[in-house]
C-alpha cells in the first residue's frame, strides 16, 4: 500500500495501493455504495527502481490517475464519499 488514511474499511479514503499480481496501481475511495470504489491503472509499464510521478485526482464522482503528468485513467464512482 502506496498511501492510506484511516484506520479501518470504513474510513480507508483514498487509498493508493499496487497489485501485487500484475504491478498496476489502484486508486479507489469509501463510499456509501462500496469499502473500496475507484479504478486501477490501465497498464503495468512502470520500471523497477525508478521514481514514478503519480498523481491521484478526485473531482466530484471523477477519479483520474496521471503518470508523469500524463492522464492513463479514469472513472466515475457511484456512491457518495
């Protein structure tokens, strides 16, 4: 787990972690319709042992990940945060 604010499901918003099967990251919030909502990157090019840019972005029911200011994924969330 990349970041995580909380202490159980419930308050686990947001939380950026990686796959541990196939090396994506996923970014997903708490909401009322789900623990874990959100959206996991759309490949899994990232080098090892090399610093990545990743910005994480929640705007409204948008959630957005950029890799070195590039966007690579997007979703929209159904539950409220």
């Amino acid at each position: 787990m990349l970041f995580h604010k909380g202490l159980g499901i419930s308050e686990g918003t947001p939380n950026i972690a990686t796959s541990r099967d196939t090396n994506k990251i996923t970014f997903t919030v708490t909401t009322d319709a789900k623990p874990f909502e959100g959206l996991d990157s759309i490949d899994d090019h990232f080098p090892d042992e090399e610093w990545t840019q990743l910005t994480a972005v929640k705007e409204g029911m948008k959630l957005s990940l950029y890799f070195e200011n590039v966007l690579h994924s997007e979703g929209t969330i159904s539950g409220t945060v």
